[in-house]
C-alpha cells in the first residue's frame, strides 16, 4: 500500500492506533484495485490462455499436456515478474474437472459444486420471512441452472411482500422442496460456442417469464442458461402477446453477450409474435419493443405449445397445482418431458425473419422480404389472435 494512503486504514485497539501497510480485505476499493493489478499482469493471456476473477486464475488449454505445460509456465513468469506468490496446497495441476467460483468446470460443461449443494438440501424450512429471504439468495446463486426458477420459487417470495401475512402453506411446501430436489440432481449446463448457431426458447404467462439459450452440442440441442422473473404488479395486467413479447425482449437483452451480431432463432409458441415483429406501425409499449429489437438479427420459429414443453416448464408456476399430485410422480416426470423437449420439432414453415431496419432519407425500408410478404399475408389472422 502506499505510503501516503496508509494513514487512511487507521483503526483504533486498546494498545493503541494501527494501520495497513498492505491492502487488507474489507476496504470499498480493495477489490477493484486488485483486479486492476492483475488484469494488467495478465494483460495479453486472459481469455486466450486463462480466465482471471480477483485471485482465482483458471489456465486452460486445448490440446495436450505438453501445450498446457507451456501455457502455464507463461502465467507462472508473469505472476513471478511482477512480485505475486501463489500458496501450493491452493492449486490444482493438470486436472480434467475443477471447482472455480462455486461451480465444478469439466469438459462436458458446468455443474453446481457438491458442497453448495449441501447447503441447499440441508436448509431446514423457514420459519419467517427473514429465513426465506435467506434460502431465496441461496438457492438464486444457481438460478441459471434451474428451469423456470422464478415461477417455482414464486409462492416463496410472496411471503417477501410488504404487507403480507406470514402463512406456510402446502404451496409453499411443495416449492421448497421442489427446489431441494432438482439441485440435488447437479443439472448440467454445457458452454457456449460462438461457432454455431444459438436457440433462444421463450414463454410467458400471468405468473412470470421465462427464456433457455441453447446450442445444438452435436447430439441435440442442449441448454447453456435458464433464466425466468416473476412478473411484477403492472406486468400481471399485460395481456398474453405483450407478456410474450416482453419475455422475447428481457430474454434478449439478457443474454446480449451471446446474441449480439450473430443471427440466432427465437422459438415461441405465440404464433402472434411472428406478425408483431414485422408489423408497420406497432403503438404503445409493442412499439418502443420492436425498436430495442431491431439492433438484433434473427428467426421467429412457431412452435405449438403442445410441443414447446421446455419454454412451458420455463413461466408457467406448477406448485399449487403439483403439491395435490405428490413429489416423486412430478420429479420423474418432469426429467422425462425436459429430455424429450430437447428434440421437439419446430415448424420451420411457420418461421419469419428479423433483420436491422435501413433508414433512407424520411422513407424506412425493411430489408427483408420475407418479413413483408408475412405482413401482407398474415396481417389480418394475426391482429385476430393478438386480440383474441
């Protein structure tokens, strides 16, 4: 720490003041000073040779050994350059799996680690909001690999509310433990590759929104994040096409890493949405929609909600409904349908293209003919079902 800034970490003891002479833990900019420290020691290696957060550093390699030796040989000399140890029995050399930032990295993907898993599964059942607000946290660390996370844990967080009375019903129940099982079964979630083209399957409903961003992994198409919200207050009065749309744009904006300047297919089973994206003059809310949309380029696949189990799974809430039916059937069950989904045929027919809109002068053109022969052809059935 430097000298003049040392004065500034003074803390008073019974024998006396003392202050820091290296950066200590607990300070407001100590964590962003770190990692500027270390992006600059590592500048030129992270996301080619390594990946950084604070003191964890992951060396990866894609070929053998004796490539790997190298690579991290080549981040041993930076570190040592520039004055930095590493403690031995911290480090892990030469390894197919490891855990990184509470998740276990392997080859075949990302899966929650064993130990967090635990906590989850011991947690004992909340006895007031305080401890539900706890378990929510807890278990939200790994939202992403949970389907429909939002709409499962929905019956939890109304006891979060201001102003609600405080009841444990079967509802909630069914939802705690709910979530207990399905962590218990370490879900898989395999990494994105920028290669290959991305799904994007969403769905709403009076409850929540949710969205899967998936990639066909060679033997189908496997999910690489789940995401889903609980609608708010204002939301639940949306009718069913903004609810969809809306999930299309929070979904999308979501997951702009991956989506951004690559085309990518959104899957719906709101036959609407094909009609809204291209539609001329869209008012209100569908309007400043389509706008934050049209930086995006992309499909809009129909597939009907009898085969679209996954993007269903994702908003729908099943608790108060499941609780009656009972655990084991549902847990079964649900593996079941979340696997055969995967495969479910879209009616690729039925899809309508997306592209950035070109301004002119005064005069907007879309540039794709597909979506204006979908306007002319499909616009009045459309404007029925987004009525409807």
């Amino acid at each position: 720490m430097a000298e003049a800034d040392r004065d500034k970490t003074v803390f008073t003891t019974k024998k006396g003041l003392y202050r820091f002479i290296r950066m200590p833990f607990g300070l407001m900019n100590a964590p962003s000073t770190f990692q500027r420290l270390m992006n600059g020691v590592l500048r030129g290696l992270t996301w080619v040779t390594c990946l950084l957060y604070l003191d964890d550093i992951v060396v990866f390699t894609r070929g053998g050994i004796e490539r790997h030796v190298i690579e991290l040989a080549s981040v041993l000399e930076r570190l040592s350059a520039a004055g930095l140890t590493l403690k031995l029995k911290k480090c892990v050399f030469a390894t197919t799996s490891m855990e990184y930032l509470g998740h276990e990295l392997s080859c075949d993907g990302v899966r929650p680690v064993e130990r967090l898993i635990s906590a989850v599964k011991d947690f004992p059942r909340p006895r007031d909001p305080v401890e539900v607000k706890r378990f929510v946290h807890l278990a939200g660390y790994y939202r992403k690999f949970i389907e429909g996370f939002g709409s499962i844990m929905a019956p939890m967080t109304r006891l979060l509310r201001k102003a609600t009375d405080w009841e444990w019903t079967e509802e909630q129940e069914f939802a705690f433990e709910r979530m207990k099982a399905i962590l218990t079964t370490k879900p898989l979630l395999i990494y994105p590759d920028f290669e290959r083209p991305f799904r994007l399957v969403t769905d709403a409903s009076k409850v929540g929104l949710g969205a899967c961003l998936m990639q066909d992994a060679g033997d189908g198409w496997k999910p690489i994040a789940y995401a889903s919200k609980v609608n708010s207050l204002a939301e639940v009065n949306y009718s069913i096409t903004e609810l969809e749309c809306l999930a299309v744009v929070w979904s999308v904006k979501l997951f702009r890493p991956c989506l951004y300047g690559r085309v990518f297919t959104i899957v719906t089973d709101h036959s609407a949405l094909r009609w809204l994206m291209t539609r001329p003059s869209p008012a209100g809310r569908l309007h400043r929609w389509s706008l934050t949309l049209q930086e995006y380029e992309f499909d809009i696949a129909y597939r009907p909600g009898s085969t679209n189990v996954v993007a269903d799974a994702l908003s729908r809430a099943p608790a108060a409904v499941l609780a009656a039916v009972g655990r084991k059937t549902r847990a079964s069950e649900q593996r079941t349908v979340v696997d055969s989904s995967m495969t479910a045929p879209m009616r690729e027919v039925d899809s309508v293209r997306t592209v950035p809109r070109e301004t002119i002068g005064d005069v907007e053109q879309n540039t794709n003919p597909m979506a204006a022969a979908a306007t002319d052809k499909n616009g009045k059935e459309a404007a029925r079902e987004a009525t409807s």
